[in-house]
C-alpha cells in the first residue's frame, strides 16, 4: 500500500485541520504524490501543444448528450464577467478552463476542450445567479445532483477563487478512500485536496 494511502482519513467538521462545517476526506497526501509522479508528463511540451490548439478552436456551446437541471447556485465575484472572459489559474494540474459566453458559463476540460457543463446565469448587483444547468451526461454519472456539487465547486473555485472540497461520484462509498482520492485528481486536478459526499 502507498505511504498516501496510509494518510487518506476523515475529518470531522470540528477537526482543527478541517477548513470546513461538514465531514471531509483529507485527499492533500494523495495530492502532493500523484502531482509529483505527473509533473514531467504535465509540464511537457506536448501538452502545452495541446493547451495552444484547444484554445485556437472555435468553441462549442452545446452539451452533447445532456441532461438539464434548474438551480439556483449565487455566486458573489469581482472578477471580469464580460463575454469571452477566462476564468482557469495557469500551471500545473489544473483541468478546467471557465469561460463566459453571453448569459451561460462554459466548463470545458482544459486539456480536450470537452464541454461538460454550461450554467446558465443572471446577473444581480455584484452577484451571478445560476438559474439552470446542461451537462454531458457520461460525465456526471446521469447524476443531476452530481452535476450541480461539481459546476458549484468549479464556479466557487475559479469565480470566487475560494477553497472548496470536491463532490465524491455517485457510487464511491467511505471505505473507499484511494478510489476517491484518485478520482478527484483525475478529474480535478491541483484543486482536489479535500473531498465531500453530496
């Protein structure tokens, strides 16, 4: 067994070095171990490559294979919502680039510039109220529940650059530590360091 998976544990929501108010699985070991085993493949100029040609294509602004659900997520951000704004930090292990386009905010896999999610806002004030969600399906497990968690997590992470735990898929019960763990760095990258069921 990996010396991270040894160090895979639950926190309580009064544990010290839990940042939150709810149970979480502290994934910040499996974290710092997967970043270091990827980090060559990461910073390699083949993606780099891939990042310049998936930003050049013309983007899509329909979800193949979609579920919709309405929402009601309220984001409070002061960063630019013009249309065609970037929402991603640079650097190592991010997946995710936002970007708004009209009145929706496109979630797109970083590296494939897969569409996964378009959330469809109304500005209020200094707020963005997402009032409906489309989401490829595969993607979210034909969870509309999962759907929602994750485009919150991705739009408090990347809008609102406030630290987040990730939503655990469907499926994945609390034995199974490593599995989540992996799957939120597969997913999410350097932002899945602590992890939540929905």
């Amino acid at each position: 067994m990996s010396n991270w998976v040894k160090r895979l544990v639950w926190l309580p929501a009064e544990d010290p070095e839990n940042p939150y108010p709810y149970e979480v699985l502290d994934c910040r070991a499996a974290y710092a171990a997967l970043a270091l085993a990827t980090r060559n493949e990461m910073a390699s100029e083949a993606v780099a490559t891939i990042e310049r040609i998936v930003e050049s294509c013309p983007s899509a602004v329909m979800v193949a294979d979609s579920l919709s659900v309405s929402c009601a997520i309220r984001l409070c951000c002061c960063h630019n919502r013009s249309n065609g704004s970037r929402f991603v930090v640079p650097g190592i292990g991010h997946k995710w680039l936002l970007e708004i386009a009209e009145a929706s905010i496109l979630a797109r896999r970083r590296w494939t510039g897969q569409l996964v999610h378009v959330a469809e806002f109304e500005a209020l004030d200094e707020c963005l109220i997402i009032k409906r969600l489309t989401s490829q399906v595969q993607s979210v497990y034909g969870s509309a529940d999962y759907a929602v968690a994750e485009i919150e997590f991705l739009l408090r992470t990347y809008l609102e650059r406030a630290a987040c735990a990730f939503p655990i898929p469907p499926g994945l019960n609390r034995r199974e530590v490593s599995r989540i763990a992996v799957s939120g760095w597969k997913m999410h990258g350097s932002i899945a360091q602590f992890a939540r069921f929905l």
